[in-house]
C-alpha cells in the first residue's frame, strides 16, 4: 500500500469481531444521521462531534461500563 497502511478486514463469517463498532455506528444512525437535517458539510461534521464527545461519552448510558 502506498502509504504503508493495510486494510483491516474480520475473519470471514464472524460477526464478533467488529461488534462494538458496528453497534456504536448502528446507533449514530438512528440517533444522529437519520434524526438531523445537515445543511453543509460543516454542519455534520459539527453534528458528528457534538454527538461523539457531548452526547455518546459523556450522556448516553453505557450499561457495560456501569
């Protein structure tokens, strides 16, 4: 790869390797992209942190962690 990065692909077949981030981008959809009305490319990126580093880290309750 030109830039020395490869791509990081799971093991055929296992739906438990990627479990944590396809739950956290499954509920970003439903929360965030499918409830907002971007109006730049700005505006989602805004949108995206707000709910990364305000809403998911900080409010959301994350049952595994108490």
């Amino acid at each position: 790869m030109k830039n020395g990065c490869r791509s990081s692909m799971s093991r055929q077949g296992n739906c438990w390797d990627n479990a944590a981030m396809e739950s956290f981008f499954s509920r970003l959809k439903v929360e965030l992209v499918y409830a907002a009305n971007f109006g730049s490319i700005n505006d989602a990126k805004s949108g995206g942190f707000e709910y990364i580093e305000i809403f998911y880290n900080r409010v959301r309750r994350h049952f595994t962690l108490g």
